[in-house]
C-alpha cells in the first residue's frame, strides 16, 4: 500500500496549465484560487468562505438559477477553474 503522501497528487490541465486540484472538497475555493492564480483579476468576487463541497451542483446544473450568485456572476475563465476543480476531486 502506497503511503498517502508519495502519492502523486491528482491534477487537470486548463488553457494549457497544469493545475494541482484542492486536496478535496472541503478546501477553501478562494484561497485555492488566491495560491494558484494570484494575479486573478475576479478574485475579490469570490466568498473568502466557500469551499468547493458547497458548489457540488455546478457539475450537473443546467441554468444560471440553479448557481450560486457569485459563481454565474465571474467570467469564463475563473468559473471554468473552478469547474475543473470540483470535476477533478469529483473523479474517482
């Protein structure tokens, strides 16, 4: 059995970009954001505590009614990440 922490940690490519995923749901979507695109200019519309787990939906939701304000609110590529991070620790 491989020790937790040799483990390669899981990741996705975005516009070319490899990105490390949240280590999981429960990590902290703003600060995710803040660590891994520091210079995001939409940071400042993203909640300091919302955590990927509460926007499970974004994955199956077919209408910007069934998204949290903030999240249909940003542009493409920020929401788009934001995607691919609750897709990416959503994998099994």
């Amino acid at each position: 059995m491989a020790n937790r922490n040799t483990q390669k940690a899981k990741t996705f490519t975005f516009l070319g970009v490899e990105y490390e995923a949240p280590a999981s749901l429960n990590e902290n979507i703003w600060a995710w954001v803040r660590r891994n695109r520091p210079h995001e200019q939409q940071l400042d519309m993203i909640p300091g505590n919302v955590r990927f787990s509460a926007v499970k939906n974004i994955l199956t939701a077919t209408t910007y009614e069934e998204l949290p304000d903030w999240y249909a609110a940003l542009d493409s590529v920020p929401r788009d990440l934001i995607y691919c991070c609750v897709k990416a620790r959503m994998k099994k």
